[in-house]
C-alpha cells in the first residue's frame, strides 16, 4: 500500500516544476509578440464567471440576469 501511495505522490513535484517552466515559456512568448500580449489574473471573486465588454456594465440586480431576459422585446416576442 506504501509503496502504490509513493508510486503516485513521488512524481508530483517533478510534474510541478515542468509545469512552472511552461508556464515561464507560455509567457516569454506571449511577451515576444508583436504587440505583446500580457496575462492579468486577479483574486477569484464571487462573480469570476461573469463576462464584461469595456465600458459596458449591466446595472440589473443579480437574480434579474439570471432569470429576466436581458431585452424586455424579447420577451414580448416568445409570448
């Protein structure tokens, strides 16, 4: 049983460094191209599924999204 753990658990660490070296690589050649391309990662909030265009914002409550169509004529429409 010890060694079927070990078999399993040993390798982590390799796969975890290979695995911070292509996260290096990725970004050197994001960063090589023509206009660069940087990554931004932010702290995971409660609404990090949320999609948003520049200088678009819905200001509807939450549960509204969810459930109301985002267009009151659609509505009208299936009705």
């Amino acid at each position: 049983m010890l060694r079927a753990l070990l078999a399993i658990f040993r390798p982590m660490a390799t796969i975890a460094r290979e695995l911070t070296t292509l996260r290096e690589l990725y970004e050197l050649d994001l960063g090589s191209r023509q206009p660069p391309l940087f990554r931004v990662t932010e702290k995971p909030n409660k609404r990090d599924t949320e999609v948003s265009y520049s200088g678009v914002e819905d200001l509807r409550p939450g549960y509204k999204r969810w459930f109301q169509p985002e267009d009151e004529e659609e509505e009208d429409v299936q009705s």
